[in-house]
C-alpha cells in the first residue's frame, strides 16, 4: 500500500455539486457571433471592446452592431483598460500595444522583444504601470494541453512602466492565465492547471476550483471567474499512471493528447471514456467531456456563490474572459465563437 | 366474518396502568371480536404498547379487570396469557439471536428431549405455509429485521394462538412483505383469529382493519368500523387537532453555506453493495438520498463512518478536505461525524438506560476520551438541557429507554448524536416506526440542524419525507448515484423513474 501513496493526489476539493450544480446559463444566454474573440474590457467611454483576431471591435450597446476599433498586426490576446481611459492590448508574440481613448497608439510602453513568451492577460494598476501575465507558452502552444502534463512552473508576472523599464514581479508560477486585484489593492493571480487563486508571493489564497483556470475578474459582488474546461475524471486518474503519460507526451502530437481542450470534439478515434459520451445517438449532458464552459461567480472571499455553465450537449464552451459592462455580465466563448450577455450579476 | 353479538374473545374493563405515579393508561376500555383484525392507532406515548401488554400478561393493570371469552383472568406471566391462545409479537424482536431459527419457534414448548430434525421440520412447515422464505438452520441473530419478524410472526401461529397481538408488524418491512403479511392476517383471519395490530401508517390501519381504536395521552378516544374513519379524522383524533400534512412548500430550498463541500466521497466500492458512489455533501444543506431497499446507502454510509470497510483500493473520502478512513466510528465521532442508525434498538442506545444516561455517554463518547472519571453532573445538566430541547416525554426519571415510545426512543437517539456537536449529520431513516406527531418533531429538528451550519445526509425510503426536506436530492440504485435533482424539480414521479429505471 505504501509504495502507492506518493502517487496520489489531491483532486479539487469541489465539484461541481451544490452552489455549482449543473444549469444551462450560458446555453441559455443572448449571444453576438464573433470570429476568434479571446479577451473583452469595458471601456471608459461605455462601450464594450472584445478582440476578434487581430481586430478589436467596438460595441455600443446590447443588440447594435459592433464596429472595428482598431486593427492591430498580430492576434490580439489580452485586453485591459486603465485610469485614463488608457486601453492595453497584449499581442501574440509577447508584445502590448497601449491605445488612447481615441483608437490611437500611445507612445512608450514597449516591451524588449523577447522577453516575454506571451501575454494572456494584463491590468494597469496606475496610468503609468502595466502588469503583464506570462503564461510561459508560446501562441502555438496548446496551452490548454500542455499545461495539463508539464511539471515545469514557467510562468511570470511582469510590471512594465510607460517608460518600458520592466521588473518581475512574480515568477515560478505554473501557467498563471489571469490577474485582478482584491479590495485592498493586493494582486491575485490565477493559475490554470493548480485551479487556485495565489497571490504575489505564490500563498494560496484559494485553490481547489473545479475547473482549469482562465481570467479573474472583479464584479459588484466578489470576482467572477472564467474557467477554460472543467476537470476531467480521466485526467484527474491519468496524473498517477505516469508511464503512460511519459508515452504519449514522447509518442503523440499534443493536439492528440488526452487533455482539456477548448472545443467540443466527439469522433470514433477519441478515447470515449467508458463509452459514456452517447445516449440514444444524443451527447449526454452528464457525459465526462473534455471540453466545458465554466464561469464561476464568487464572493469577495473567493468562495463560489454561483455559476453559469454549458454542459456536454452544449457547446459555448472554453469560456476565456468575463467582464461586467452596464451591470451585466458578458463573457467571450472561444469554441462557440461568441460573446454571451448572462445578465445582471449575481 | 365478526360476531357483534357474540362475546368478544377480549375484554378490558376500565383499565388504568400507572407507572411511578404517572398513567400511561388511564380507564380504558377496549374489546376484541373473534375473527377480526383490531388496529391500534394513536401518537407515541399514547398507550397502545401497554395496552397490549396488559393483554399478553407482560404488564398487570393497576386497576380494572380483563376477560377471555367472558370469564375474569389474572394473567401473572406472558406465558399465563400464551397457554389461553394469546400471543404476542414484539415491537423489538424477543428472538435469542444464539439460537437457529427452528430452535427459536419452538422456544418455550420443548419437549425433555427434542429431535433436532422434528424441530427443524416443523419450523420449516410453518414457514413455508406463510410463504416466508427463511432457512430454519439460519442463526437468529444473523437474520435482516424483516426477516426477524417473519419468525416472531411464524411463532405466534406455530402457537395456534386464537389472539395475536403485533405491535407495529410492518415498520421494518419492505412494501412487498407487508402486502404479504396482510394477506396472511387476511388468512389467519378466516380461521377464526382475532388480531390487533398497532401501526403508524394510517393508511395500514384504513385500508386493512375491521374496526379501529384511537388512543390519545392513555385514553381511548373512539373505537368503530374502519369504514367510518378517514385519515383526517383519525388524526384529529389522534392528536385532538388537525395536522396540515402537506407538502410543505412554505420552506424554501436552503443554499449551501460553501461551495466547498464537508463530506466528499469519491468512488467508494463495498462488496457487492456499493459500486463507484460519489457524491457530495455541503454544509447547511440537506441532502436526501433516494432508492430502492438495498441501493447501498446505508452501506456507503456505513463505510464512512468506519463501521464497515471497503474493498482494497475502493474510493475516497474527505471530510472537509482532508482525506479520511476510519479504522473504527469511534474515529468518525472525534471527527464529528454523527450517524444515526436505521436499526435504533440495535445501534442506536443502550435499552436498559435511562434518557438521561443515553445522552449523557453520547457526550462522553466524544468530549470524555481520555478523561479518567466521567463528569456524571457535568453529563446530566447536558443531557436534561437536550431532553428538554427535543422535548422528550418519559415516564419518570429513571425510566429506561426500552419503555419510551418509537418517537421518543428516535428523538433520544437524536439528541445522543447531536450532544456530539457534529459538523456532519447523517440519518438513516429517522422516523422509521414513529408516530405522526413525533414525525413533524423530528423534522423540524433536521431542519435546525441544517440551519446551524452542519451538513446533513438523509437516508429515507419514504418518498414524501425526501421530497419534504430535502434541499437537494440523489437518487441510488444497484450500489452508484445515478440521478440528482434540486428541490424545486424534484417529483416523486422523477425520482421514482431514476431509482428504479
């Protein structure tokens, strides 16, 4: 028995159970269809910015049509927006471009090439300091697939002041993917495969999500929280068969690993996981998928009080960002292509 | 069938039992016709236990007179009563769980020397003329409670008895057993014998009886034809009010106080009886657990309890986060964690104990390890303050447990574990074999107990109780958690389907 031990781990302490029982908000949500979003900030003018590519459009109210803001030349991969109606987008590559309230570029703030692998998320915390969330992996990574296997902790937080000195300000964490301050200013960041909330100094402020971590966000209420996938049992029992683990991530490309992904994908050629995905021709909603949307809405204790889900008959899943725009939350669908509107917050 | 104007086989002649200066039946007077099945119906305490057992001779009247068949008797003994044809068969099982069950039937009438063979081959005659389906070698004490009262039952009728007395026959019995047993009291009844059966399940005692007697707090309040009574009637009766038994829709679903749960449980496996259950149980909330008799949830809620141990490698449990497996329940009780066993009078307390000693070795079971003298001050102050929030009614101070009534035997029981101050609540059937009233009681009390913060897993076969109070519902079946519902979606219908589909 003893020899055995070691290998367990501690899964998640919750389930998706009770507060973050099973429902169909975001199945059940208004939606606007988008090509590629990945990051939405509100904006100090009222409008409501989400990135599509490397375009970001603007959009002025609930049902109207959105608008190009500004095209940037490369993906645009984070989006936050500062005191002085500053709005800063992170770039694939591992760059940040700053706009103006206007669309227009802002001098300054550029980031020494290479430095950065790429920026999943960023949040100005004055006109004249940006914080920037390394991830660790590169834009043709599949982060959610290698992150899920890799025991290396890569990721890091990087301050970059306008004058574009930059300083580190955390490092050696294991793919952080979003970052938001709590009322007393403290930075949080939340880590994907570790499903917890660590602060700058790595303490765990709290951890046991039920899900694979995306981008952090302040609400009326607390924080809302937007989770990539949910956790896999399959995944989860994996993590002690370490032999078989080291010969799929030696023998298999890791768009084929068994792992979290963003997209619904059912095919005869997929593990089926006890042949548990289909009723009666039907995906079972309870069926144990890979992919999942997930947000999760939490009190200022970042305790769940509540959640929206797309289940595995859905498929707005891979939720990537949330914000709260007129007092209603809207979160961006990577797999469905779409931005949700779930009404008021909780 | 019955002769109303022959003599009735029964007669108690304004009887009054007292016990230390208190009645437990105060001039009552009750008759009992040939051929007719009698119910007894009344809340707990009300005295239908002692009536019938002044009736078997277990207890004599303090004052008032009984006749068999018209003649005065003194009954000294159960067997003054046995050799006039009365029997009686237990509410608590009297079987000597040494003995086989042949030996069992037969006990009281051995001959010097018995043939184990003619003993064995008229317990299986017996048995099988009532079609129970009970080896006759089997040791008693290793029987289901089921199958326990099979064989109090096959007893009274090996004993050609022309009166049989069954103190709540059907409230260990699955439904399809108690169709069975009505069908043998229908039969028993067409060879000339009188039964009285006491049930809480009024609709037993309207749709099986000829006649049916109310007792209320020692009195009997009315007696007539089963006809005449319907079930609001007999409650008004019963309890001198009307009781709005509905689906109580007036108590919201409370939410849990954390999304983190106090009890996870993660692909336990035991035996044959529980197979890959998971599930979670959260603080503040109450969780019922639906399904079919042997689903495996007492099963799995003994194993984490420690009281049972499951298979090698068979699942996980966290209490709060932190992985446990308890070695004994001794374990599970320091770490707060309270079951409340489906079989009270074998899990549940010490009979022979006073209400007051129950609870107190409740507590002492918890907040007396490793003390060298109990607190025996300390432990009734705790225990009177318990009686007196559970409003336990008893007979005198020192009166043992065994004597109480189901409801009050249940709410000791409760007050035993909640002494405890658990964080984690688990009850396993807990108003089995109670009364109406106490049923409305004991409610409430799970309710509080949830509104205090602690978890609560509730085991209940009764559909109507699930539904009523729980605020989120799982359904067991063959030993794995196959469907869950919240509150508001839950109906009997659903829950039903997923138990049994």
């Amino acid at each position: 028995m003893m020899p055995f031990l070691p290998r367990r781990r501690q899964p998640p302490a919750m389930t998706l159970e009770g507060r973050l029982g099973p429902n169909g908000r975001l199945d059940e949500a208004a939606a606007i269809r988008v090509d590629a979003p990945d990051a939405l900030c509100a904006a100090a003018d009222g409008r409501l910015l989400f990135s599509s590519g490397a375009r970001v459009l603007a959009l002025a109210a609930w049902g109207g049509r959105p608008e190009t803001w500004v095209t940037c030349d490369a993906p645009v991969t984070a989006l936050a927006q500062g005191p002085g109606g500053l709005v800063a987008a992170g770039l694939a590559g591992g760059r940040v471009a700053v706009f103006d309230a206007a669309g227009q570029a802002v001098d300054g703030w550029s980031l020494p090439p290479g430095r950065v692998v790429s920026v999943v998320d960023c949040l100005f915390q004055s006109d004249d300091d940006l914080l920037l969330v390394d991830c660790g992996y590169g834009v043709d990574d599949d982060v959610l697939a290698q992150a899920a296997w890799d025991g290396v902790a890569r990721g890091r937080l990087v301050a970059l002041r306008r004058s574009g000195e930059m300083r580190e300000v955390a490092s050696g964490l294991h793919c952080p993917m979003g970052v938001s301050l709590d009322a007393q200013g403290a930075v949080l960041v939340s880590l994907l495969e570790q499903a917890s909330i660590v602060d700058v100094a790595g303490k765990v402020r709290q951890a046991g999500y039920p899900g694979y971590l995306g981008r952090l966000r302040r609400t009326a209420t607390g924080y809302a929280l937007a989770c990539l996938s949910r956790r896999d049992p399959l995944i989860e029992f994996l993590k002690t068969e370490r032999a078989f683990v080291a010969e799929m991530k030696a023998t298999i490309a890791p768009r084929h690993w068994i792992a979290p992904r963003a997209h619904p994908e059912f095919s005869h050629d997929f593990p089926i996981e006890l042949g548990a995905t289909r009723l009666y021709g039907q995906v079972k909603p309870w069926a144990p998928s890979f992919s999942y949307g997930l947000l999760i809405e939490m009190d200022v204790n970042l305790m769940p009080i509540g959640s929206a889900q797309s289940r595995a008959n859905g498929h707005r899943h891979a939720i990537c960002d949330v914000a709260v725009w007129n007092g209603d939350l809207i979160v961006a669908s990577k797999a469905s292509g779409e931005i949700l509107n779930l009404g008021t917050t909780a | 069938m019955t002769d109303e104007t022959a003599t009735p086989i029964i007669s108690l002649e304004n009887a009054t039992k007292t016990y230390g200066g208190i009645a437990a039946l105060a001039d009552a007077s009750f008759d009992l016709r040939r051929g007719e099945i009698h119910a007894l119906v009344g809340e707990n305490g009300a005295g239908k236990s002692t009536l019938c057992k002044l009736i078997a001779g277990v207890v004599a009247p303090t004052q008032g007179g009984l006749r068999v068949d018209g003649e005065p008797v003194v009954f000294s003994a159960p067997k003054d009563a046995s050799a006039r044809g009365i029997s009686m068969v237990y509410q608590e099982t009297s079987l000597v769980p040494q003995l086989t069950v042949a030996q069992n039937i037969v006990l009281g009438r051995e001959r010097a020397f018995n043939s184990v063979r003619k003993v064995r081959s008229a317990a299986r005659q017996v048995l099988q003329r009532l079609n129970f389906k009970v080896d006759p070698s089997q040791l008693a004490g290793s029987l289901s409670a089921a199958k326990r009262q099979m064989v109090e039952i096959a007893r009274a009728v090996l004993n050609e008895a022309r009166v049989i007395i069954l103190d709540e026959p059907t409230a260990a019995l699955t439904p399809e057993e108690t169709d069975h047993l009505f069908d043998l009291m229908r039969s028993l009844r067409r060879s000339g014998v009188a039964m009285i059966f006491i049930s809480h399940a009024l609709e037993e005692a309207l749709n099986h009886a000829d006649r049916i007697s109310v007792l209320r707090n020692g009195r009997m309040m009315v007696t007539g034809p089963a006809a005449d009574f319907d079930r609001a009637r007999l409650i008004r009766h019963m309890i001198g009010e009307e009781l709005d038994e509905g689906h109580d829709t007036t108590v919201k679903a409370r939410s849990p106080h954390s999304a983190l749960p106090v009890l996870r449980v993660e692909n336990v496996r035991m035996g044959s009886m529980v197979n890959n259950m998971s599930f979670s149980i959260f603080p503040g909330e109450i969780t019922g657990i639906a399904g079919l008799i042997g689903s495996g949830r007492s099963e799995v809620a003994k194993v984490i309890v420690g009281h049972t141990k499951r298979n090698f490698d068979g699942g996980r449990i966290w209490l709060d986060g932190r992985e446990v497996r308890y070695a004994i329940p001794a374990d599970a009780v320091a770490d707060g964690i309270a079951y409340i066993s489906e079989d009270r009078k074998l899990d549940g307390f010490f009979e022979t104990l006073s209400v007051s000693e129950n609870i107190g070795l409740g507590w002492l079971a918890k907040f007396g390890r490793r003390t060298l003298l109990a607190p025996l001050g300390r432990m009734r102050q705790i225990a009177g303050d318990w009686e007196q929030r559970l409003a336990i009614r008893r007979i005198g101070a020192g009166q043992p447990v065994l004597h109480l009534s189901g409801g009050n035997q249940q709410k000791v029981v409760i007050a035993k574990s909640l002494v405890q101050q658990p964080r984690l609540v688990i009850f396993d059937e807990p108003t089995r074999g109670v009364d109406v009233g106490a049923i409305a009681e004991i409610r409430q009390i799970i309710r509080s107990i949830a509104d205090s913060g602690a978890g609560v897993m509730l085991i209940s076969s009764y559909l109507p109780e699930i539904l009523d109070l729980s605020d989120r519902i799982l359904v067991a079946k063959g030993g794995t958690i196959v469907a869950e519902f919240s509150r508001a979606e839950a109906t009997a219908t659903k829950i039903l389907h997923a138990a049994v589909h």
